[in-house]
C-alpha cells in the first residue's frame, strides 16, 4: 500500500537507517551491542497524509495565436486570463476514504474524538484510553478490525436512539466481530497478541452499549483473564498494550469476585492490578489495590467457610486483614467526600475548557467515590460472614453506604449520563444489599430502573431475585456450612 512504511525495525534503527535484525526477541543485534534500549521493534507504522486538502491534475492546452501574440495586451489582463485559464483546465479531487481500511480508521477516529469534551459520550474516557491508539493498529489483526466495526455501528445506534434494541446493521458487525474473535483465539500465535485482547475489550465495549446483559462480558473479562494468565508478567511492548492492561484491571477484578480460586498466584494478580501504572495516569492506584485486596480476601473467606473445618486462629487472621482494609477505605471515603463538595461547584457549561476541566474532575470525582462506597458495603459483608453475625454498627453503615449511592444517582451522577454514569449500574446492586428498610431497597429499585434504561437494556424483571441472590454469595450465607456459626464452624 503507497505510504505505508514496509519497516518494523526499532526506533533507533530506523533512525540511524540501520537494518534491524532480531533472533528471537528485542533487544535487536544492534542495541544489544550499543547498550541502548530497543524500543518499537514490530511494530506497524502508518504514514497518514493531510485529508483536507486538495490535489490539483493539469490538463495540457495549446495556447492560442491571438493570446501569444497581442503586445497591446495590459500585465493586469494578461494574469486574468491566465488564472481564468487554469481554473477552466484544473480538476480537483477530494482526498476522500477510498478502501475498507481507511474509512474504519475514519470513522473510528470520528467515535473516539468527536465528543472529547464531553464526560456524557465520551468513550475513551469511561471506558480507557487506550482507544486512542487503536487507529493505528487497525489493519493488523481481524478480530481487532471487526470489533472496532462493530462499536462504530454501536456508538452510531447509542447516540441516535439508545432506549431502542440495536438495529440489524449493529447485531450483523457484533456477530461478525465474534466470530472473527473466535478465530484468532483458535490461533495460539494470535491469542496473545495485544490486538486480540484489545478486541475483548472493545467488545465488552459494544455490548455495554448495545445493552447486553453483563453475563456476557463477564465471560469475556474471564477469558481476557486467561489470556493475561497465558501472557506472563512480561513488560508491555508499547503505550496501547500498556493503556489496554491498566484498562482490563477493572473487569477482570469484578469477574474474580465471582470466582472460587484465582487464575493468578499473588505475585501475579499484583503485577495485574498496580504493576502497569505511569505518572500520567490519573490516581486511581488507591482504589484498585483496596478492590484487588478485598477480591483476594472475599475468595479466601468463601474458600475457609465452605469447608467442614477451620481453624479459629485462620478466621481470626482473616477478620485482622478485613479490618484493616475497612480501616483504609474508611479514610478513602472520607478524603473523596471532601473533594467531591469542592468540584461540586461547577457550573454544568461546556463553552469554555475551564468548565470542561472542571466537568471532568467532578465526574472522576463522582465515579471513584461511588465506586468505593460499593467496596466497603462488600467488606462488610465479608466481615459480617466471618463473625457469624451482623453487629448493629455494621447495619447503620451499610444503610449509610447505601443512601450515599443513591444520592449520587439522585445528583451528581445526571450531569454525566448516560455513557458518563454507567458505573451506577455496577454500585446499585451493592446498595440494595446495604439497604436496611424497605424504602431504601425500593429507592434503590427505582434508580436501578432508570439507569438501565440508558443503555438500552430490558433485562429489569426479576431484578430483586437476582439481588436476594448477590446478598446471599456476598454475605457466603448460600455456602453449605453456614447453616453453623462461625464459632461451631471453627471448634
């Protein structure tokens, strides 16, 4: 293809015009011999040329006698006709999209930037931003080029009518994505790749907005999980594969709650959750670790419980670490309570980039403190399992917890819908296990409904039976030996 360059040499070779030669893997021959990093081998650059300018064809004309050969014509009159000339020969020709390849690279782009200031549609800020550097890597890999086709044709159908089921252009492009993931993971050299995990991830993407039920992308997040497992700890090759593995943390965190054992031992599930950070990022680290700890801790409590003997000196080392992360998310909340009412004060406008700034602070602002509110209502519920009993102290908390995330459905959460505050949904059903009065759990009914209205799903019956269900895996009261008390448990 003319422009695309054939080299994937590293960045100092071609720099140097070097050959790049690599035996097995990075560093090359020479920056081996240099000492000096390799960095950029493999990868697929693509020189990209100015779209909004035109290019100009000339057509050859035979000048005329009279235009050659009158002297008495004046300078002004001469460059008249001249340019009256060259505007009649010229044809323009608008560099326009011309394949398959460069109109999804177009309209990709288009999704990801179109609505860069707005926390209600912006995709690359709710859902990573690694989607910035996909662009450049369409080409490269099927199912990366069809999963990025599909949430194309999903963002088209969110924005134009998102209360409605996706159209058959939409399912047509999300079907076919899948398929062509299937493929590439029937491939052990492309399974790995960072592009395939990058299409798992855009996946999960599309049906979030395509309403899917979160069934399935929890079974996507499983299987990114098992690629990550198969990847190692190896250091990522450039800034998307970096972007992309601080963006699957999330997903593949909510997934392990669901799970008896971990796919990671504990050295690799830290790696996972804090091992790919940059001083660029935004300060979430706090967050994560404190959710990955409380994932960790979850399963060891539901892995002690469900068997017929415990020791009483493993449930009281438990009950230690529980409190100590309650301890630690304690001081969390009460730090992005106080940061919440200071960028509560933004105006709401969007017609200047200070009010855009302060938007975006206030909807980060909003998304970690719920967030974390959630997290301490399933630590209680950790520790409530371990001690046989739920204290009093503990029910007024939780019932706090709970008010606190409805209010921020009630409020602030609004200034950012509907892409903006997805993260409701992953808060609310925590809440209604907090809940203590019927009121709370019918106010907490009736956000859930309102929320899951904007992204288009109808999966709203038999909401409370799926609720009682989550309450009863969080609290381990489904668990066979719970029908003891910790205390028969442990002798």
């Amino acid at each position: 293809m003319v422009g695309v360059p054939r080299s994937r040499g590293c960045v100092g070779c071609r720099q140097q015009k070097k050959k790049c030669e690599v035996i097995l893997e990075p560093p090359c021959s020479r920056c081996k011999r240099l000492q000096i990093p390799c960095a950029g081998y493999g990868e697929r650059r693509l020189k990209f040329q100015d779209e909004s300018q035109n290019y100009v064809v000339g057509r050859g004309r035979k000048k005329t006698s009279a235009t050659a050969s009158s002297p008495s014509t004046s300078p002004q009159s001469t460059n008249l006709s001249q340019n009256e000339c060259h505007d009649q020969d010229r044809v323009v020709i608008i560099s326009n999209p011309t394949n398959i390849l460069t109109t999804l690279i177009a309209s990709f782009s288009h999704s990801i930037d179109a609505n860069d200031q707005d926390t209600r549609h912006n995709l690359a800020w709710n859902f990573g931003g690694f989607l910035y550097d996909v662009p450049q890597c369409l080409g490269s890999n099927e199912s990366l080029d069809s999963a990025a086709d599909a949430l194309v044709a999903g963002y088209i159908h969110f924005r134009r009518d998102r209360h409605s089921k996706a159209d058959e252009v939409c399912l047509q492009k999300y079907s076919r994505a899948l398929r062509s993931l299937r493929k590439c993971l029937s491939t052990e050299e492309k399974a790995c790749e960072p592009a395939t995990l990058c299409a798992i991830m855009i996946i999960m993407v599309v049906e979030t907005l395509m309403g899917v039920s979160s069934e399935g992308s929890l079974q996507h997040a499983v299987g990114a999980a098992r690629i990550l497992k198969c990847r190692g700890t190896k250091p990522p090759k450039n800034e998307l594969e970096r972007k992309l593995l601080m963006a699957l943390r999330g997903p593949v965190v909510v997934q392990a709650f669901y799970l008896d054992e971990s796919y990671y031992t504990p050295t690799e599930w830290d790696r996972l959750v804090s091992g790919y950070s940059s001083p660029d990022d935004i300060d979430e680290e706090g967050f994560f670790n404190d959710l990955a700890v409380s994932c960790r801790l979850f399963q060891k409590t539901r892995g002690a419980l469900s068997r017929e003997s415990v020791s009483q000196q493993e449930i009281d080392q438990l009950i230690s670490h529980v409190s100590d992360l309650h301890k630690s998310l304690t001081e969390r909340l009460l730090n992005l309570s106080g940061t919440l009412d200071r960028t509560r004060d933004f105006s709401g406008s969007e017609r200047n980039i200070e009010a855009r700034l302060e938007k975006f602070k206030h909807g980060h602002g909003v998304r970690e403190y719920g967030l974390t509110l959630s997290t301490q209502i399933v630590v209680n519920c950790i520790l409530g399992a371990l001690q046989g009993m739920w204290h009093e102290s503990t029910e007024r908390e939780n019932a706090w917890l709970c008010r606190e995330i409805c209010s921020l459905g009630e409020r602030d959460a609004t200034y950012h819908q509907p892409l903006g505050s997805a993260w409701v949904l992953l808060t609310l059903p925590v809440a209604y296990i907090g809940a203590y009065s019927a009121e709370d759990k019918e106010r907490v009914l009736k956000l859930l409904a309102s929320y899951t209205k904007d992204l288009s799903s109808d999966a709203t019956q038999s909401q409370t039976a799926g609720l009682e269900s989550l309450f009863a895996y969080l609290s381990c009261s489904d668990l066979p030996q719970r029908t003891k008390s910790a205390t028969e448990i442990a002798m």
